[in-house]
C-alpha cells in the first residue's frame, strides 16, 4: 500500500519541490564549479592541500561541477543529473578525507568544509533518492536506468513489507524518522564538533551517521506537509514543545520573561530585544552569525499563567511563541511549557542549516530554558567560557 | 600555568595553558597543592571515555589554596576565603537545585553548561553534574592537574582542611574516600553481613574499610595484583585471586553455600583477565561493536551476591553493555545501586573520621611526583598496577 499511497500522493501533489530543489543545486553547482575554475589555487590554500598537482585536479573538479550545475539546470526533472552530483560529492569527500592529514595547518577548515560536504552529499542523495521515483503517469521508474528500477522496484517492496509487518502507517513512520533524526542530528553533530576526531575511523563513522541523519532530516523536512497562509495561521502541527522545571513561584519566573530586553541574558542566539510600540523588535543570530532581525506583538498575557507572542506578519522569521508557567505538583517549583512554531528564512533547507550549525529553535528553546532554569536557580549560567575555563587552550566553541 | 593535558589515548602532555579566572559570581580560583591521578583518569588514558578532546586538562582529584574569590562567595558565611586550604568535590554542584536538595550532589541540574547537557541527554537520558576534567558530556570543565584550577559553585563545594594537617591525609576526600564509603553506603550492609569487592584498586580499598566500619562481619577482596590483595588483607579482608582460583565457587565456599549478602563492582567498563565474556567484550569495544563496557566484573558479582542481596556498582562505565544476566537480577530479587558519588554529602563527616584516626588513607600513596613527571605517573599507574597504587602530583 506504501508504493500506491506514494505514487496517489505524487500524483495529486504534482511534484514541484523536487525539481525546484535541483534548479537551486543548480545553481550551487554553477557557482563552485566557476570558483574552483577560476581560483583553483585559493581553494587549495584554505583547506591546506598540498600538492602541486592539486591544483589541475581542483580545476577539473570544477569543470565537473560546472558541467552538472550547467545540467541540472536544464533538465531539473532528471534523477541521472543529480546523481552525477553524489558521484561527485563522493569524490570531493575523499579528496578531503585524504587532505585530513596530522601536518596540514588548515586541518580544522579542511574538517569544517568535510562537515559541510557530508551534509550537501546527504542532501543531495535526500533529493536524488525523490526524483528517481516512480513516474506518477506510468507507475514506473522510468527515469533511471532499467538495472536501478529493478532494485529499487524491489527495495520499495521490501519496505512495504516491512511497514506492514511493524504495524506502522506510513506516516508514523516517517515521524518517527524524523523524529529520531531530530533528536540525533544535533547532538552528533555537536560531538562531532567536539570530540577529538584523530583517527579516520571516527571521521568516516562519524561521517556516515552525519550523512545517513541529515538525509533523513533533509527526507523528512521534504515530506513535511506544506501549509497555506499568513503568521495568524501557523500550522501547530510540528510545534516544539519543551519543558523545564524550574525551582521557584511562578510569578517570579512570569516577571523575568515579561520583561523581554532581559531575554539576551539567557537566550543564546539573541542578541537585543527592545520595545517597538506594539510589540519587540528581535536581533538575532542565524546560521553563519548571520543577523536577522523581526518584530514580534503578544498576543497573550496572563501573568504568573501564560505568556504568549509571534512574528508580524511578513517578517523574515515566521514564530509563535507560548510559555505556561505551572505549579508543578507537590509544591516542588514551577513547570515551564514552552511551545513554538518557526519558519526560518530558506525553507526546508534553511531548517537543515540551523540544525547543522546549532542554531536551530529546538536546540535553542531547550537549551535557553535550561540557562533560564540555571540563572534563576544559582544566580549563573553555568559556562567554560573565559580564560583557562575552556578546557582545551585552542577550540573555544562559542556557548 | 602549566597543566597535564589529554590529547589522546595514551597521550599526556604537560603543555602550558591559559590561567583560570574568575568568571562567574560564585567561582573560586585555587592554586593547586595536591593532585592525584584518578583510576577512572586510567580510562580516559586509555581512550575510553567520549567527548574528551585533544588539550583537556584531566583531574578531579585536587585540593589547594584559594588564591581568588568571586563576588557571589565573598563574606558568605562559612564559605571559602582567600588564603584557606580547601578539597574539591570532583562533583560540580549549585547546592540549590532539586537534586542538591536531596543530597545527590552528582545529579546536580545546573553545574553542566545547557550545550553538553544536549550531549548528555542523548548518551543516558538526562545529564548529570558536571564534573572536573571529565569528558565534554559532563561538563567539559578543565581539570586540577594543573597549578590552579577554577571552582565554580565554591561556596558549595570545596571543605575547608584545618592548619596542620596534611595534604596526603584530607587528598582523597576529593574523590576515592568518600567514593568507597558511597559503595558501601549503597550495599546496605547489615551487620553481620559479608561484602565482596571487586577490584583492590582505590576505590575497591576505601570500600572494604568502609564496609568493616558499617558493621560487615566478613569482606572478601579480589583482584589479581598480589600487591594490591596484600593492602587489602592489611584491613582485614580475605582475599581471591582470579588467577588461582574461580571466584564464584571460591565465594560460594567461603560463604557456606549461600553468596555474599552483597556485592561491590569497583572494577568497571575495563575489567582484566581473560574469561571468553571479558575477550569478547575486549574485542567489541576495540572495534566499537555497539559496546563500550567490560563488564565482567559486574556480571561475575550479579551471579555470585545471594538471592535478595545488594549489588553496589561504583565502578566507572560510560556507555552501553552487552550480555548483562538481568535475569539473575530479576529471578534472585536483587537490589541495585549506584552513581557517581555525591561527595559533598560525606566530606565533612569524612574528614572528622581522618582527623580521629578512623579512616587511614596514606597507606595507598604509592608515588609522589612533580607535575611535570605527570606522563610518567600515567604510564605506571596504567602498566604497572601492582606497584602503583596512587600517584600524587605536587604541582610545585
């Protein structure tokens, strides 16, 4: 039934993402593939490679690159161009994976742009993987070659199969999916980060579970149902929910969120909060450090209960915002429930990149509760930042 | 300053390193008197441990002067001041959460930075306190085999030692004591009982004193280091060399056919000898099969402790075990406890208890070094177990 209900949901949904998704590849494509043509040199700098016929085989890694972009734009509908693109992402990784040697002084730039070419790769199978699918007019897998069809045709079975013997709908499969991608992304992604990855092994398993998690992230953000209509109409479907139990009355806790410009104190990604009138103009820092600044009004305020906010409408980042604060029972302090919706800008894709590079809500909301819970509790929040605090004298992550 | 630093399996460095400073409200700065390598230390030698990262300065086993005082700790009453000698907890704790005020200390919600908490939370569940120079997942802090160290939470934490009383005797208060009389605390010993221990490193040692001074009739040690067996029997332990004999039969036996009333695993995830469990669980680790432990010591104790007795693990483990006998667990009715030791709630008894000759802990210092020799006392604490007991650094 799984294949049917897919090919039925192809079939309505007329498949525009996917190809609109390649034509943005595309474009990626185009742009490397220039730079490593034009400056194969620059490129080799960076990331510290060192030999000198590097630079030949960088440009014709461009010219490759190039060539697909050029490709891909064309011809968005075909799986075959795409997956020249993980053949080519392939090659790059281990291009990469052989620079990533003890003596190369740009061994954590080299790591950095590893990292971020395991996640273009699981991408790019993600979107790969959505367009070899049954053509929704025939039923058959007519854009790959006839070898693949049959494997698939097969794979596809199998998992129907599958879905059916563990008694999961399609659907909670997929949540689950993406679910547990959710939960285990970021964290690998954080030990990723963090952990010493001093032997090729880790790399390469490390590298793996990052790919096979951001494909599932990437597949499941995809799959994700799209929703129609302005800030007043989010979706709640998706929300995040996260709670904190904080030791203290809930009129105090009420009062410091109420007073939003203190909001910075706590939440990591904020930069400023201040009043605008009829609401707070937010500051804030995205993937990259990049700024991003958004209104937002409240649009409930019951103190010592509910405090509740959201984006203007046609702000960059689309949010709602909810916390309930809650006697929690037994006179043991209060729970703070705290739900929100976002819609960062760059869609889908803008949601993998806050996710990679830590600065997703769902990370953000549990971690600034966490620092809220440990301000009001202790009078701190708890770091390793600072002079000699940080454990390790050269990597001082930014907390 | 200089510092002992992990930058890999079997790999310390002395390097030099930036200074602590005060950086929250309620942070200390000593300046490091005393330092010990910790056995649990041997597993991040060892590599075993996730999250460590190269230039982590190891140790949790420390104590010294308080050289700074931040603004949240000064004129706080019985709170540490410039100039006293002072132990730390290797256990970071606000003292004002739910857990701290429930005295598990180790559960603390707030000394582990919200990041690692994510690492923690994916790894066991929830995160733990944070703890000195151990891993990034709990809490990433730099550690006191150095010559200061930032104590954060110093007016929890840190026991003020009274003038005259040396370093080698209150050291251990940092860790291994209290973690001992934890293990024993956790057995539920009722006298008469008799306690088998697992492991006659440190912690195994501090475990079977503990056990005789809560009333065990009978504490059985094992270990494979004659050295070691030796100190134990000093205390009054018998004492099972798995080399010569079974241990389980030889338990049994000494037990008239009934198993001790409880067991203490002071071994954890790197167990010796060569039972096909304890190879196989070698093997799986090395190539990082879906396992991190090897447990054969639990396992070992789980079958051997009577029906209805306590199993107490204080032993180190970090991961995720295979072939645990959960139905010995279940079908015998046995109790289990554990947990890294919430020390603050002992040092101040515990430190009445050295002071009255109670407890003696100078027995086990092995080695005395500088901390520039730290290298060296890694090395032979590892691959030398029968003469290294403790290795203590004197960073000057």
């Amino acid at each position: 039934m799984w294949v049917l209900e897919r090919v039925a949901a192809l079939r309505a949904r007329e498949d525009r993402v996917g190809p609109a998704a390649a034509r943005g590849f595309g474009v990626f494509s185009l742009g490397l593939g220039l730079a490593e043509l034009l400056a194969p040199g620059a490129l080799k700098g960076a990331l510290g490679l060192r030999h000198p016929s590097d630079e030949v085989v960088r440009a014709a890694y461009g010219a490759r690159e190039f060539g697909v972009g050029a490709a891909l734009l064309a011809q968005p509908h075909r799986p075959e161009w795409m997956w020249a693109r993980v053949a080519g992402d392939a090659l790059d990784i281990a291009t990469l994976i052989a620079g990533d040697r003890s003596d190369n002084p740009k061994r954590t730039t080299l790591r950095s742009a590893l990292a971020g070419m395991l996640a273009i790769t699981a991408a790019d199978v993600a979107l790969a993987l959505r367009l070899s699918r049954p053509d929704p007019a025939t039923g058959l897998f007519g854009r790959e070659l006839p070898g693949v069809a049959r494997v698939r045709g097969a794979a596809g079975m199998m998992g129907e199969h599958l879905t059916k013997k563990l008694h999961l709908t399609k659907k909670a499969h997929l949540t689950k999916k993406a679910h547990l991608a959710k939960k285990v992304l970021p964290a690998a992604v954080l030990l990723a980060r963090r952990a010493r990855l001093n032997d090729k092994r880790v790399l390469a398993g490390g590298g793996a579970a990052l790919v096979l998690g951001a494909a599932a992230v990437t597949l499941a953000v995809l799959n994700a149902k799209k929703t129609k209509g302005g800030t007043s109409d989010m979706p709640q479907k998706g929300a995040i929910e996260r709670a904190v139990t904080v030791n203290m009355p809930r009129q105090a806790l009420y009062a410091q969120w109420r007073d939003f410009a203190r909001a910075p104190r706590w939440m990591e990604i904020v930069e400023s909060v201040s009043e605008t009138g009829e609401g707070h103009h937010w500051v804030v820092r995205g993937p990259g450090d990049k700024r991003i600044e958004y209104d937002t009004v409240i649009t409930e305020d019951r103190p010592g209960e509910v405090l509740a906010w959201e984006s203007v409408k046609g702000a960059t980042v689309r949010s709602t915002n909810r916390l309930e604060f809650r006697d929690a029972p037994g006179g043991r302090g209060t729970e703070i429930h705290a739900t929100m919706t976002y819609h960062p800008p760059g869609g889908p894709l803008g949601k993998v990149a806050a996710l990679v590079t830590q600065k997703a809500p769902e990370l953000q909301v549990r971690r600034d509760l966490r620092r809220f819970k440990q301000l009001m509790e202790t009078g701190e929040i708890a770091t390793t930042e600072g002079p000699g605090a940080a454990p390790s004298g050269r990597d001082k992550v930014k907390q | 300053m200089r510092a002992l630093t992990w930058h890999g399996k079997h790999d310390m460095r002395v390097d030099t390193v930036p200074d602590p400073e005060i950086v929250n409200p309620r942070d200390i700065v000593i300046k490091v008197t005393s330092t010990a390598i910790c056995g649990s230390d041997l597993h991040a030698y060892d590599g075993m441990i996730p999250t460590f990262q190269a230039g982590d300065v190891l140790g949790h086993e420390f104590m010294g002067i308080v050289e700074e005082v931040g603004p949240g700790v000064k004129g706080k009453p019985g709170a540490p001041k410039k100039g006293d000698r002072v132990i730390v907890p290797f256990t970071i704790a606000c003292g004002s959460c739910f857990f701290c005020e429930k005295t598990l200390f180790s559960c603390c919600d707030n000394s582990n930075p919200a990041p690692n908490q994510d690492i923690a939370d994916a790894l066991l569940g929830f995160s733990p306190a944070g703890l000195f120079g151990y891993s990034h997942m709990l809490g990433g802090y730099a550690g006191g085999q150095a010559e200061y160290a930032r104590v954060p939470f110093g007016d929890v934490g840190p026991q003020i030692i009274p003038d005259g009383v040396d370093d080698d005797k209150v050291l251990f208060l940092t860790d291994i004591l209290p973690t001992g009389w934890m293990a024993a605390e956790n057995a539920q010993i009722e006298p008469g009982d008799t306690v088998a221990v697992w492991g006659c490193g440190p912690v195994g040692l501090f475990a079977v004193q503990s056990a005789f001074l809560m009333g065990a009739a009978e504490v059985i040690a094992i270990d494979h280091y004659p050295h070691r067996l030796e100190l134990a029997a000093r205390f009054g332990a018998k004492t099972l060399n798995f080399h010569e004999v079974k241990v389980r039969e030889a338990l049994t036996e000494m037990t008239g056919g009934r198993g001790p009333d409880s067991v203490i695993d002071a071994v954890g995830m790197e167990a010796h000898g060569f039972s096909p469990d304890n190879l196989l669980d070698f093997v799986t680790q090395e190539l990082k099969l879906g396992n991190t432990e090897r447990p054969h010591a639990l396992r070992e104790a789980i079958l051997a402790v009577r029906k209805g007795g306590t199993v107490s693990v204080p032993g180190v483990y970090g991961g995720f075990g295979q072939n645990i006998p959960l139905g010995a667990i279940v079908n015998k009715g046995l109790t289990l406890k554990s947990g890294q030791t919430h020390v603050q709630r002992y040092t101040a008894k515990l430190l009445e208890m050295i002071l009255e000759g109670t407890i003696d802990t100078t027995f086990l210092i092995s080695h005395r070094m500088s901390l520039e020799d730290g290298p060296k006392g890694y090395k032979g604490f590892k691959s030398e177990q029968d003469k290294y007991t403790k290795v203590v650094l004197k960073p000057r």
